[in-house]
C-alpha cells in the first residue's frame, strides 16, 4: 500500500458520507426570519444551501480576488430587499440549490470570465437572501437580532473559507467548485426523492 492510499480512501469516504447525507436532506433550511441572534448565526451553519453557498463565495474570492465580495454583498442587498417587499421566483428553494451548482461550474469555467462570475454569484447570493426577505416578520429587535446574527456567522464563514482557500491554492479551490456543482444538484434533487 502506497503511503497516498490511506488519505485516497479517506477522502473517498468523506466524500461518500457527504453525499449521501446530503440526498437525505431537504434543499433547504429556509424557515422564518425571527429568534434573534443566535438563531440568526446558526441558519448559515445548520442551512446546508446556505453553508455551501458562502464557502462557495470564499472560493471565488480566491480565485478572483476579494473585489468579488462586494458583488456578493450587493446580491444579498438586493435580494433580501425583494424578498422583503413581497418579490418571489418560482421553485425558489429549488432555485437556491441549483445556484450553488452554476456558482460551483463557473468557478470551474474560470478563463477569464470575471464578468460571468460576477453575473452568477450575485445572482446566487440574490436568491437565498430572497428567500430570507421573504421569510422577514415578527419584531423590529428579533428581525435585527436574525439578521445580525446571520451577517456575522456569513462573514465568518465567507472570510474562513476565502483565507484558507487562498493558503490552499487553486487546485483546492477547484475541488471544492467541482463539489459544489455536484451537491447543490443533489440538494435540488432531493425533494424528489
């Protein structure tokens, strides 16, 4: 046995563990909008569409650069807003799920394509932050306290996974852009199943 072959089959299993928990989960985590704080800072670690989704981002930071941010802000701007105001897409949830597959294949394009990237991950971003504008009712301080909360576990999660993969390299980057492609289709899927 060669001594790649043990960490080869750990990543297979980890691999395997992980797709098939995530056949056996709903496309998303999407729920109401209120509960302060802490339930604010858990939805982007416990939502499986939106955790993906954010590391997804920090990849493109990576490859693209940290400018790329901003576009992502100003998706989750525009799509919390729309969300809030009563804007909906049909098969929303389903929606979520199949941007974490484009934004995953366009990391994966990367020739140069900064514009088409930009195009995809506001958009990606757009749609979950919709479903969360929609989901936004209760008290002014419970609203303030989610979204806070949401922010700041997004920004920790974004910026870890930006930091690392830029420590990591580019062929982490694509690893994970190819495993985003292939989950947010199973996150799509799973519904159906």
């Amino acid at each position: 046995m060669t001594a790649q072959a043990p960490r080869q089959l750990a990543l297979a299993a980890a691999a395997g563990l992980g797709l098939s928990l995530l056949s056996a989960l709903p496309a998303g985590a999407h729920g109401v909008a209120t509960g302060g704080l802490v339930a604010g800072a858990s939805h982007p670690l416990l939502g499986l569409d939106h955790l993906l989704l954010l590391l997804g981002v920090g990849g493109a930071a990576a490859l693209e650069g940290p400018s790329v941010l901003l576009v992502a802000l100003a998706g989750a701007l525009g799509g919390s807003l729309f969300g809030a105001f009563g804007g909906s897409l049909p098969a929303a949830e389903v929606l979520a799920a199949l941007a974490v597959s484009a934004l995953g294949v366009t990391l994966l394009m990367r020739q140069r394509q900064s514009s088409l990237l930009a195009v995809v991950l506001a958009a990606a971003v757009a749609i979950h932050a919709m479903l969360h504008g929609q989901e936004a009712t209760g008290t002014a301080a419970n609203l303030l306290g989610w979204w806070c909360g949401a922010g700041l576990a997004s920004t920790a999660v974004v910026m870890a996974s930006f930091l690392s993969l830029r420590q990591l390299g580019t062929s982490w980057t694509l690893r994970l852009a190819a495993g985003l492609g292939v989950a947010g289709g199973l996150l799509a899927l799973a519904p159906l199943v």
